[in-house]
C-alpha cells in the first residue's frame, strides 16, 4: 500500500498482522504499537458490550425497554466511531513509522529476542546500509553475532561502533560486550 506516493510505507509488522484484529476498536495498536490506552479502550467497549448484552438478554428487568434501544444505538454509535478513530490513528502512525524508519529496528529487536537471528541480522543489516552509523543497531549486530558464535565479525562490529561519533553513549556496553565475546571465544576454544 502506497502512502503520499512514498512508495511501500506500510510497516513490515502491520502486514503480519491477522486481519481479524482490525474488527475491534484498538487492537490494531495494541498488536503493532503494545498500546495501553488502546488497550484501554478495546476492553473498555468489550466490557460496555457485556453489561448491555447481559442487561439486555440475561437480566432483561433491569432497563425498561425504550432505554435498552436508547443504550444499544448509543453503543453502536459508539463503538462506530472509535474504530473509526482506532483506524485513523492506526493509519498515521504506521505512516510516521515508516518515514522515521523506527518500525525495522524494533521489528529487528522482536526477531533477536524470539531468538530469530538470521530474520534479525537481516532487518539490522538493512539499517545500517541506511545509515552507516546507526549506533543502535550496530551494537545489536555486535551483541547478536557474539550470539551465534561468530566472535571475529561481532569484535569488528565492536571496533566499528567504537570509532562513530556519539559512541561514548553505548561505552559501557561496548565494554560488557567485548568482555562477553572474549569470554565467549575463550570457552569455545577461538580467539576474537
């Protein structure tokens, strides 16, 4: 899907997701962004809906039946109205994502931590051909190559990281790290 001519800017995480979360107000944000308040407000209208299911066919006393009408067509207006907005929302910021680039990288760091390495080495390779020096990602790249033993490549990504300006940030772990892959390469028998 092609947003503002900017060619395919739908977020890679949007695609995957199953369509059926797009039927409820919020879940779409709760899936891709891990939103509290859509959160919020997906169980806040799965609750409304209960009250008035129960109020309406369990307990049918408890609300005259003029009033019944009157609450099931402000529900429905309701419930019309914020996914209109959940998918307003969900549209935009799936826009900004992809203008800022933030969805790879943390779709890069949701591979690396289910243990996906090669999908997450791709996706953070891919960000540092946008952007040489993309502190973030390299010190991922260092951390998920010490991970799959291929210590040579994660010192190098190290010593690269090392030399970008901004650097000084990541010091410290730049400095656990190459403790880590040290004692890495010690127990497995190579040399960094």
């Amino acid at each position: 899907m092609s947003l503002n001519g900017l060619g395919d800017a739908e977020p890679d995480i949007m695609r995957r997701m199953p369509w059926t979360m797009y039927l409820w107000p919020g879940l779409p944000q709760v899936w891709s962004f891990r939103s509290w308040r859509f959160l919020a407000l997906a169980l806040g209208l799965a609750a409304a809906l209960n009250a008035l299911g129960a109020a309406s066919f369990g307990w049918s006393e408890l609300i005259e039946p003029k009033w019944r009408t009157i609450l099931w067509v402000g529900y429905v207006v309701l419930w019309t109205a914020a996914w209109f907005w959940s998918w307003w929302v969900f549209q935009r910021q799936g826009f900004l994502n992809a203008l800022l680039g933030t969805d790879d990288y943390m779709l890069a760091v949701e591979h690396y931590l289910k243990g996906d390495y090669h999908q997450a080495e791709q996706l953070f390779r891919k960000l540092l051909g946008k952007n040489q020096r993309d502190l973030d990602s390299r010190l991922m790249l260092a951390t998920l190559l010490r991970r799959t033993k291929r210590f040579e490549y994660a010192t190098e990504e190290l010593d690269s990281l090392a030399k970008l300006e901004g650097s000084e940030k990541w010091e410290l772990e730049i400095a656990r790290e190459r403790k880590l892959v040290a004692e890495a390469a010690g127990a497995a028998g190579n040399a960094p």
